[in-house]
C-alpha cells in the first residue's frame, strides 16, 4: 500500500515538470530503487544520500558554526512549552514563551 501511495505521488509530482523527487525522513529509507522504474526522473533517498556524502568525507561547508540546541527558542506558543505554569502576559504586548534545550521534549 505504501508504496503505491508513494509511486502514485512520484508520477504527479513528475507531471509538474520537477527535475527530481527527493524522498525525505528515515521512514523512507530503502523506497527509493522501488519507486524508480515509476517515473524517469531521479528519485534521491535523502538519508542514503546524506549518509554517502558524510561517510565519503564530500560535505560542504557549513555557513554558519553556530549550534542551534544552545540558542533560545522564543516566541513558541504555549503547546510547545512544557512548564505548564508559564503564563503568556495578559498586557496587549505578547512577549512569548521561551523554552531552553533543556526543556524541549525530543532532547
């Protein structure tokens, strides 16, 4: 089932004149040569594909050096913020929340 959802997909995202498909997230890891034989544009696993340039040392540059886990995530509604007794301002200026690496529920 998944992968006629899948290749259903591919061909009309190949009927909009895109050049190639990417297939994103590790839950798609390995649909890739399935799908292929569908359309005949590239279809790229995207964590194969990361995964290859890491292990043969062919990343580019980062832009930036900043490690986005040590930087301040403000202004996030309220469902994102797990101290349940942080309350927003009730003035007209709403300042945010502000959640720290710390708190978020994925670290």
């Amino acid at each position: 089932m998944a992968l006629r959802v899948l290749g259903d997909a591919c061909v009309k995202a190949a009927r909009t004149g895109a050049k190639s498909i990417i297939l994103g997230g590790a839950g798609l890891v390995g649909y890739a040569p399935f799908l292929q034989d569908q359309v005949k544009l590239p279809i790229i696993d995207s964590v194969s594909a990361g995964l290859n340039l890491y292990l043969n040392r062919k990343m580019p540059p980062a832009l930036q050096t900043i490690n986005a886990f040590e930087t301040a995530w403000n202004n996030l509604p309220d469902h994102m913020c797990l101290d349940t007794k942080q309350q927003r301002p009730q003035s007209g200026v709403d300042q945010g929340a502000s959640l720290s690496r710390h708190q978020l529920p994925w670290s």
